[in-house]
C-alpha cells in the first residue's frame, strides 16, 4: 500500500513496540504489543503534517501570553490581533478541507485495502486489537475578545458599579479597589509576556541579520516589519518605536549605529531598549 499510494520515495516503516512482565504466581510471563497503523503511509502523514502547518501558522500570527504545565501538557494562551484573525480562519478552513478529502480516503481505504491487511494478520494467527477508523475531526479555534487596553479595566469597573459606589460602606470599596488592582496586575502580567515574546523574535532576527552565517538585511527587515505589525495590532506600539523602527533604521544606516540604538554593537543596543521598555511597563 505504502508504495501503490507513495508520491515519493518510500522509506519504509517501523513498529512502535510495547512490553510487559506480568507476575503470575512465582512465573514471570513477558509479553509484548507491536502498533502499526493499517493505512498508507502517505494518508497517515498527512494529519500531522497539518498540524504542523497549523502551528507554525499560530506562532507566526499570535503573540505568546501565557504558558502553563498540567502534568504532561502545556497550555498556552495565544492573543491573535483583530486585523490577522480573518486569515487565519481562511487558513483554517483550508486545512478542515483538507482533512475531509483525508477522511474520505480512510473511507474508502478501510472499506478496500485495509481488510487485506487484517487477513494477513489472521492467517498468522495474531491476537490483533484492531482499532480502524476513518473520521478524523476538524480543528478548531475558539476566538474569545480581548484587549491589552488599559481604559478597559477603568471601563468595566465605572460601568458595572457607577451607580452603586457611592452607597458602598467603606469595606465594599477597598474590595471595590482591590479588584481594580488585581485586574490592572494581571492586565500588566500579560503585556510583559507580549512584549517579552515579541522580544524574543526581535532579538533572534538581530543575532542572525550579524551572525557568522548573515541573514540579508532585507529579508530581516522583512520579518521586523511583520513583528511590527503584530506588535501595533495588538495595541503594543510601544515596541515598535522603542525597539523595531531603530532597529530598521540601523539596518538602513549600519555607520549611524551606535546613535540609534545607544550602543556600537546592534544587538546590544537592542537588549538596552528592550529592558528600558520592559522595565517601564
């Protein structure tokens, strides 16, 4: 099947192997589970290769806000700015239809290949679980509105107690600011982890734009300029004037280095406009 269905060189597979010793009494009795899909290589591929795809498209159009570890998983928060949030859900869409024509050959397959294979499987006597299936699920998305916005926490407090806060006793009003402060704190926690994100990306374009193997200036001006439109759609101007449109400038005019950015060395002088900026949120 691997070769009937191959678009390019098969490679051949390998079998995912797991053992066991089960203690049975004063006998010890190995066994051992060999896994292997009963699909085309090719068909099989094609899922994890839209996944990747669909990575790579969130972190080139999203900041990172947030990282957590749950056990084994990581959970990561991503703000997808207004402006970017139309194509992705075209790029979207476009990997879902790609998944339906995957669903429809796995149809297909299990109905016509598939059953050959699981006679091999018979006529050698293997105790086979066999799990087939043929309906992978869509990916999904779930969008929820946000803003960076400082007004918005003044704007949620004054809307939803304006009326009530001059009745508040004292207490009622501490709590009333307490809140107003924990809001502004998480608020701050999470345009740090943008800025400190976007940062990332400035700091690793800069190494390589200098490095031993040279990026052209151009294509890394190329890729700043994303990052900046990144940045102010997703209200965090302060990096693009403080730190991206220099770092242009130095591009432009590598003898007038150390006047724009501070410092004689580009990357360094993009590390000291980055910590002024960090340090002033």
């Amino acid at each position: 099947m691997d070769v009937a269905y191959a678009e390019r060189e098969v490679r051949g597979r390998s079998l995912k192997g797991a053992y066991r010793r089960h203690l049975l009494e004063d006998a010890v009795q190995r066994t051992r589970r060999l896994t292997f899909i009963p699909y085309p290589g090719r068909v099989v591929n094609t899922p994890g290769n839209l996944r990747r795809a669909l990575y790579y498209e969130i972190n080139r159009r999203c900041l990172v806000l947030q990282r957590q570890r749950l056990g084994r998983k990581h959970r990561v928060v991503y703000l997808l700015p207004f402006d970017k949030a139309p194509d992705m859900m075209l790029f979207l869409d476009g990997l879902n239809k790609q998944i339906a024509d995957v669903n429809k050959d796995l149809k297909r397959l299990s109905e016509t290949e598939v059953p050959k294979v699981l006679a091999i499987l018979d006529k050698h006597g293997v105790d086979g679980h066999i799990f087939s299936f043929h309906d992978l699920h869509e990916f999904r998305i779930n969008p929820r509105a946000v803003r960076l916005d400082p007004s918005i926490i003044d704007n949620l407090v004054e809307e939803r107690y304006r009326v009530h806060l001059a009745q508040l006793k004292e207490e009622q009003r501490r709590g009333y600011e307490l809140l107003r402060h924990e809001l502004e704190t998480q608020r701050r926690t999470l345009v740090r982890q943008a800025v400190d994100n976007l940062s990332s990306q400035i700091t690793y374009i800069t190494q390589q734009a200098v490095g031993a193997v040279k990026k052209r200036p151009e294509r890394a001006k190329q890729e700043l300029r994303r990052i900046k439109e990144l940045a102010e759609s997703a209200g965090l101007r302060a990096i693009s004037e403080a730190v991206i449109d220099p770092l242009i400038g130095a591009f432009d005019q590598p003898e007038k280095v150390e006047e724009i950015l501070g410092h004689k060395d580009i990357i360094q002088g993009v590390n000291l406009r980055v910590k002024a900026l960090v340090d002033s949120l």
